[in-house]
C-alpha cells in the first residue's frame, strides 16, 4: 500500500534526524536543518531493494545514532569521543558512580530510561524504514530528486558531503587502530629499560607516598573561577611549608584522561606507557611489564595502595606491585559517606600513617594513595579537624549530613562548580597540613592531579593536571631537571610533562647513578 504523504514525510525527518546528529560536541541548532547527501540515496535504495534494505538500513541508522550520541555524551563528561573497542568497559563505572551518588534507584531508572530510549530509536527507525520501502521506485523520484537538490545547496557552499559515511568509516578505522595500539602496547610492555638495572631508588632513604588528587588539574591555576581560591590556598601552603624546612617544586602534567576514569592515569604513571582507555589499561596489566611499585618492591621498599574509592574485590591488583591492599572497608572509618565519596581526605591520610607508618624498624615504604574528597558529586564538602580527634570517622557525621543533597545541587551547574572548588580547595588544604605534621621528619611526598575535571565542570578542556614535590631538600631539588619550578605554584606557560614520563624520571632520579653524581642544580 503506498504510504500518506505525511506518514512518508514523518519516516523521512525521522531518518533526516539521525544522519543530522552532529559528530563533534560544538554544533549549533541549524545544523540539524543540513539536508545529509545519505538521505536521497538511502531513500532510493529502501524503494528499490525493499525487505533486504529495511533489515540493513536499520540496523545501520541504529548504530549510527548511537555512536553519535555517545560521542556526544563522551565529550561532555570526558573531553572526547566514544571509543566502540576501548570504552564499553565504562558502562559499569557509570552505574557506580550515578548509584554511589544519587542512589541505587536513580541508576536503575537511568539505565531503564537508556535501554527503553535505545529500544524506542530502533523501533521508530524500524518503522521509518519500512514507509520508505513500501514506495514503488517511480513513486520515490519526487522526494529523492526534492531532497537531492536540497542536499547539494550546502554543497555549493562548502560544507562536506556525504559527512555520515565518512564518519562511519572514520570510526572503523579508529576501531582497527585500537586494536593495532594494542598489540604496539603489549609489545613496549615487555621492553623495560631499567630491569635488572642497579641501586634503583637507593637514593631514597625515607617513606614515598605518592598522593593521587582527584580532579585537580590546570584549571585551578588559570580558570578564574577556581584559581580565585586555590591561588591563594597554595600561597598560603608554601609559605607554611617553607617555614617549616621543606622544599617545593611543582610543574604541569599532561594526563590520559579528562574528566574520570583516574585508574588509567594511576597507570600510566606507574608503567610508564600511556594508557588511555580501557583496552590498552587491559593490555599493560597482562603484558606483565614492571611498574613503579614493582621497582621500589626489588629495591628494598614495602609498596602499598590506600585505596578508599575501592568497594568491591579489584583482582587486577596483584599485577601492580603492591604488597598490600587498603581499600575503603579496610580503613577503619566508621563515619557516614559523602555520598559516593566513602570517607574525607584526612581521614584517609591519617589511616595510611596508622595502618602503614607507625611501626618502628619497619623498611621504607612506597605507597600510592588516592585522595577522593574531590570527586562528583562533591557535596557536601568536608572539613578540616584537628588530626587527633578523628578516631574511627564518626567525628564527621554532622558534616556528612550538612546541605542540600546531590539531586538538588545538580540542577544548578554554577553551583556544582562553586562545590567542585570548594571540595578540591578542601584536598589540598589536607595535603598541605598533612607534610607540615611530619615536617620534622618528611617523607617524599608526590602529589598528582589524576585529571582535570570534566569541561563543563572545570571550565578548561586541557587534560594538564598539576604535580608537586614535596620534602626534604635533598631529595626534591633532584627533580630539577625535570623541569620542575620552586615552590607550589608552576609558572602559567609551562610545558606539561607527559605523565607517562614519569615512573622512568623517578627510576633515573633517584638511583646510585642519579643525579646526585652529576652538578647540581640551583637549589630552591
């Protein structure tokens, strides 16, 4: 039966909507009134190739839809687009995150809300398809010829043709090229320059604790939002730090990742690859290349990972290096959540000195602690206590309890970016306090962004996250050539370091053979 003009008409916008979907983030409204050159051909092929073309044409808006639209939420939330091989690993990390802050219902209703969504497209695209295949070809000339002239106009202007068929083959090629880095990743996993070299570390003759800072990043030096208050934090930090004996040297690092999934940068920073989605995070893990943690295990060190965003078993840990594990349960805290945040920053930097350092005679340890205060939902925002009243954490169920609720603070996103200010401002304070309460006898301190926040969030669409050393001057002013200015605070224009430079910065550092036997740089 020939369709109605406007069930054809209806079918045709419902295609049109698909193959306008924008493939980058910065797309403006008129471009969905750009006719695809696809449309008129897709339209003739239905007419002439009927039931077969309808199965084909389907499945193939179906996947192209989507493809586009997690592109788009990808550069929203991550700063860049949705890899098909590397990212579907994602999906569970967005369950946690979304239940651990909103809720387990709110998550529930969100995947149905997707799931009824994505079986709702295919349907709407299954029907679109068949009005077209129900025209006879003479009855399609009309709408393929009326379509194809509109389609040519912004031709004649410059705009690209056929746009979906190139960003189709674009993604199956980025697809084979994954995979391709892959078998590259597994091949530089096991070419390890410093195996089997001597006096690794042995300069080192104290704790190492390197501090992960979730979500801080460039942005808090030059975004004029947050810089108005980490500027003056870390101002106040150096002087103090100073006072009490200890040096300083920062710099910016470039990061993997923007936005979330901080393992991959806790990864490329212990093995020295750069590891920036899921797969190649896989792949280093089974190559069995020896990380950071691995090194200082073989150089005399007990390596350990505080870990209070760990919740559930995380097998791939016995491939990192670490002796031993501190996730969230094993902490100690007894205190009420901060929603999906378990327990404050200096809670779990007091439960690494009680759990990890308060033994004496112990050998040194090489320790990788993850700081969480500052990741989503970021309400509400902790405050420092006095380190001796902490106890077993209830001491900050009040504060748990204060304000509004995440479902309410995120309809505004000014005010998630005030909380996402305030929230990180709060982790660095408890760093800063943390080294001025063992100034008398510092450990190493490492202190990492993992990444930046998300664009929207940290208003910077750099991945440059923020490194700093603090400790002893011996030790800290080794890292001079690193590139690494004085003091807490990097100048604006420095260049980001790539952070999978780092493990083999630290190995070449501070070894035997390290700088210490080569003239010393102008120290801080």
């Amino acid at each position: 039966m020939t369709p109605s003009w406007p069930r054809l008409l209806a079918a045709i916008l419902a295609i049109h909507a698909v193959l306008a979907l924008p493939i980058a983030q910065g797309w403006s409204g008129g471009a969905m009134l750009i006719v695809a050159a696809e449309l008129p051909v897709l339209i003739l092929a239905l007419a002439c190739l009927g039931v077969a073309a309808r199965v084909a044409a389907t499945v193939v808006l179906w996947l192209l839809a989507l493809q586009k639209l997690a592109d788009l939420v990808m550069a929203h939330v991550l700063g860049r687009p949705f890899d098909a091989v590397a990212d579907l690993p994602l999906v569970r990390a967005g369950w946690d995150l979304v239940s651990g802050a909103f809720g387990t219902p709110a998550a529930v209703a969100a995947a149905a809300v997707a799931v009824a969504l994505a079986c709702g497209l295919a349907a709407g695209l299954w029907w679109a398809c068949g009005i077209l295949a129900g025209l006879r070809p003479r009855q399609a000339i009309l709408p393929v010829t009326g379509l194809a002239v509109l389609a040519a106009i912004p031709l004649a202007m410059g705009f690209p043709g056929a746009r979906n068929c190139a960003y189709a083959v674009r993604k199956i090629a980025e697809a084979r090229q994954t995979l391709a880095d892959l078998q590259d990743l597994r091949a530089a996993g096991a070419h390890d320059p410093f195996v089997g070299t001597p006096g690794l570390l042995e300069a080192i003759d104290r704790d190492v604790i390197v501090i992960f800072v979730e979500s801080y990043g460039r942005a808090s030096f030059d975004a004029p939002l947050h810089a108005s208050r980490h500027l003056a934090t870390l101002q106040r930090a150096q002087a103090r730090l100073g006072a009490a004996g200890l040096a300083m040297r920062s710099g910016f690092v470039a990061a993997p990742t923007q936005g979330g999934q901080s393992w991959l940068s806790h990864a490329t920073f212990a093995s020295g690859l750069w590891i920036d989605d899921q797969m190649r995070y896989r792949a280093v893990l089974a190559s069995g290349r020896a990380g950071l943690f691995h090194h200082a295990r073989r150089a005399g060190f007990r390596t350990a990972a505080v870990m209070p965003a760990i919740t559930r078993p995380w097998p791939e840990s016995r491939s990192m290096g670490f002796d031993r594990i501190l996730a969230a349960a094993d902490l100690g805290y007894r205190g009420k959540p901060f929603n999906w945040v378990t327990m404050p920053d200096q809670f779990t930097l007091a439960a690494t000195d009680r759990l990890l350092r308060a033994g004496p005679g112990q050998p040194r340890l090489f320790a990788q602690v993850a700081l969480i205060s500052s990741h989503a939902p970021w309400v509400p925002v902790p405050r420092l206590l006095d380190w001796d009243r902490l106890g077993d954490g209830r001491v900050f169920d009040a504060m748990a309890a204060e304000g509004d609720p995440p479902a309410v603070v995120w309809r505004d996103p000014d005010r998630v970016r005030r909380h996402y200010r305030d929230a990180l401002d709060y982790s660095l304070n408890t760093v800063a306090d943390y080294a001025l309460r063992h100034a008398a006898d510092p450990p190493l301190l490492i202190v990492l962004g993992d990444h930046q926040a998300s664009p929207e969030i940290a208003l910077d669409d750099r991945r440059d996250t923020v490194l700093h050393l603090i400790g002893p001057a011996h030790l800290v002013d080794r890292a001079a050539r690193w590139g690494l200015a004085c003091g807490l605070i990097p100048p604006g224009g420095s260049m980001p370091l790539p952070m999978d430079r780092l493990r083999d910065l630290i190995l070449g550092s501070f070894g035997k053979d390290g700088p210490r036997d080569r003239p010393v740089a102008t120290p801080c």
